[in-house]
C-alpha cells in the first residue's frame, strides 16, 4: 500500500471578483479569519509559511512552494490524518499539496483546488471524503465573502460534537423533528428553503451547497447573508457533526451567539 500512488480532489468555483480580490482572500491572514480558520499566520512568498487553526483543533502550517500573485498559491504540508474532534490520529503522515489557481473568466475569477496526496486504507478514505465535502462548502464561503461581506468581520457560532452512531443515524436525527426539520422547499442546490429548528429559531434562504445524508449549506436572509450549515463526517471510528451559524452583522453578532446557545443542548439530545 505504501507505493500506491496518492489520491486528490478537484474542484473550481467561479467568483464574481478579481483574482487580485480572490487573492486577498486566500492569502491574507486578516481575510482568511473571516471566512476560512478561526486563527490565520502567514509569511508571504516562495520558502513562506501558512498556518491554520480552528482553535488549536485542525491545526497545521504549510510551506509555500508556489506563490504568483493572482494567478497561483501551492501550500505543502506533511501531516496525519485528523479525527472527528480535529486532533492527529496515531497514523503515518502523507506528503499533501493544495494547489490553488486563478484566472479571469467572463469577467469574474475562476478559482482551481486541486488537494492531493491523500493515501489509502480506511482512515485515508475518511479523510479525503471529509475535506472533499467540507472545501465544497468553504470555497462557497469563500465566494460569498468576497462577493457580499468583503471587509467585514465575521461573527459566528460552532455546536461541534462527536458520537459512535453510524452518519446514516447522525443525519437522520439531526433532520428530525428533534433537532432541524425541512419546513418548506427542499434541500437542493439553488432552491429555496425554509428550515425550523426545535428551538422555534427560524432559517429561510438560498441552499448553496448540499450533500444528500451528509451535508447541507444556506444562506440565511435574516442572518443579513449569513450561513447557516450542518455537517457531519466520519473519522477514526466516530461520526463527527457540526452546526455552524454564520453572520457579518455586527448588529446581529449577539443574535447568533444567543441562537447557539439554543441549539446546542438539541443537537446533544438528538445525539444522544
């Protein structure tokens, strides 16, 4: 198995900005923490460093082997593979690359991902189907940063919680009367929704990103463009799952610590 060759995904976003804005945003520490890491440390140029974060979970630096401003980023990174409560597994660490390319396209910027070196057996294949789902949804972040909030801090809340139930059971109770349930409209891409927690908090807008049983993306109208997200993933034997509630209103910021609060003893009841 060591000498099979490593695994990548690919994925491109087209961006209504500059590849000098969408740029900013890879590249910055200051604009990374605003849709990305909760903590960001670079030192800009080839031979350079990135680093991120979630809060000392997730957490690895990456050298930069590539950096062509506007146009191409390559980070490389050696690292393990991450279990659900973002810490190293005790397996053998792979040689990974991120290779991020810009281009104009009809007047906007096409951003290219090309994540490799994942390797193989079971926790490999854990790992690149969780970073695959989660890039889905953090370069739509990404996208609706630079388009709609550039500037603007981001306020957020995170439920983080792991559990020994199968993710078909995860998703299952967490799209229940229980936890979150489907109120009107429909989980697809493009469509209009209208989700109801068991809270009485309220989440209507535009789904962004779904995965059928695994993930699904919002933009929230109430939450001024905001995101509304619950993920889940499997990783070192467990099923991990997260709500991640999302606005760049100052105004709103208490709004959505509050709605936190709220939602995290139901998510740890429905888990339960």
């Amino acid at each position: 198995m060591t000498d099979a060759p490593t695994r990548s995904f690919t994925m491109s976003i087209d961006i209504d900005a500059t590849p000098e804005e969408v740029w900013r945003a890879l590249t910055d520490a200051g604009e990374l923490v605003r849709w990305f890491p909760l903590q960001a440390r670079v030192t800009p140029g080839e031979g350079g460093a990135m680093f991120w974060s979630w809060d000392d979970k997730w957490a690895w630096e990456s050298t930069i082997e590539v950096w062509e401003p506007g146009k191409r980023l390559t980070l490389v990174e050696n690292r393990p593979a991450f279990g659900v409560s973002g810490d190293p597994l005790p397996v053998a660490s792979q040689q990974m690359a991120m290779e991020f390319t810009l281009e104009t396209h009809k007047g906007g910027t096409r951003l290219r991902l090309v994540h490799s070196g994942f390797g193989h057996g079971a926790v490999w294949d854990d790992e690149l189907d969780g970073v695959s789902g989660g890039w889905q949804s953090e370069l739509r972040g990404l996208r609706l940063y630079v388009e709609r909030h550039a500037g603007r801090d981001r306020h957020h809340t995170a439920i983080n919680t792991s559990t020994t139930l199968a993710i078909n059971e995860v998703w299952k109770r967490l799209l229940s009367p229980s936890a979150f349930i489907v109120a009107d409209g429909t989980l697809a891409e493009g469509a209009r929704c209208v989700i109801h927690a068991a809270t009485g908090d309220r989440f209507e807008g535009t789904v962004a990103w779904q995965r059928p049983g695994r993930d699904v993306l919002m933009i929230v109208d109430a939450l001024d463009s905001g995101i509304f997200r619950v993920s889940t993933w499997r990783a070192g034997g467990k099923t991990g799952a997260q709500v991640w509630i999302t606005t760049y209103s100052d105004s709103l910021a208490a709004r959505v610590r509050e709605i936190g609060e709220r939602v995290q003893p139901i998510v740890t009841r429905a888990l339960a």
